[in-house]
C-alpha cells in the first residue's frame, strides 16, 4: 500500500494542517461565491456558460445520487491517482509529508477531470474553467511544475522543500478516506 504516514515535528506538522485547512477554505469559499452567484435559477441554462452548465449538471446529478456520476468519479478517482504516484517516480517528486494535502488535491483533480474533461489544477480560482482547460496551462501537471517543479497545491513536492514527506505513493482508499467528509469542490 502506500502508506505515507510519518512522524514530523510537531511544528512541521501544525503547518501542513494550517496549509490544509487553508486549501479547505478556499475552497469552501469558493463554492459559496460561486453558488450565489448563480441564485436563484429561473431557469438553469438560459445565458449560461458551457461552465456553469456542466457544474450545474454534476451538482444536481451527484445531489439526486447518480450512480452514473459516482461511477465517473470514481473512475476519474482512480485515474488521478494512479497518474500522481507515476508522475511522483517519474520526477523523483514525493507527496507532502502530510498525506490529506495529496488526497485532497486528487480528489479535486478528479472531480475536475469528470466535470470539464481535464485535471485543471482545483487551487485556484477561475473565472472561466473551460477557457482554462483549453488554454492547458492549469492542467495538472501544470507549466509551473513541468518547467520548474514548482506545484503550488503542494501535491508534487522536491526534496529541498521542507513539507516534503518521502511517500511517492498513495492508494485510491488513502485518498477517500482522507477526503470522505470533504464534499464536492464544486
């Protein structure tokens, strides 16, 4: 299995959670700004972005418990993961030293593979997703980490920076159950 759990100073530790919590957040936040921007929905596709329209359709389809969603997610799930662990070896990269920052980085990856087609980076902000999706920039792994390994959602991380864990491994069960109270980042 993948097994990246590890003992850290406590310091070291309290900043990885910081940094999660921060990513939560945003997240979170996000979400919100974003659903109320879109409130109250007379009707749901007139005037709206090809964007908003695929989220609308994974919010409602994954709130009427669409078997064909999970499935797809779950599958994207599998993807994302599996291509971390490979890109991780591939680069000589490891995970943080703090296994839920990865999980929560695949598993928004996922969702994004499942809802606009591509892995776009899920710590960021857009205002249009589609139109970075096809621009590819974002899309994990992104400019930033194949030109210079620098991965801003600390989920491919070198061995100089000091979240670093030594785990270039995790298992699709490590990444849902870190992230099974986590919800959509939808």
């Amino acid at each position: 299995g993948g097994s990246c759990g590890s003992v850290k100073p406590r310091a070291l530790m309290a900043a990885s959670l910081l940094r999660c919590l921060c990513i939560w957040a945003i997240c979170t936040t996000t979400r919100a700004v974003a659903a109320s921007r879109r409130m109250p929905y007379v009707n749901p596709t007139a005037g709206t972005t090809s964007t908003s329209r695929s989220m609308l359709r994974a919010v409602r389809a994954n709130a009427d418990g669409n078997s064909e969603h999970e499935i797809k997610l779950q599958k994207a799930l599998k993807a994302m993961t599996a291509f971390s662990n490979t890109y991780c070896k591939n680069t000589g990269t490891s995970y943080c030293s703090d296994p839920s920052i990865p999980s929560v980085v695949i598993k928004g990856l996922a969702e994004h593979k499942v809802v606009l087609g591509a892995p776009l980076c899920p710590c960021r902000h857009y205002e249009d997703k589609q139109a970075e999706v096809k621009d590819g920039y974002w899309n994990c792994p992104c400019v930033p980490m194949r030109e210079r390994h620098e991965c801003h959602c600390m989920l491919f991380l070198t061995a100089d920076n000091e979240f670093a864990g030594t785990c270039q491994k995790l298992t699709v069960e490590e990444v849902e159950g870190y992230t099974q109270k986590m919800g959509s980042i939808l």
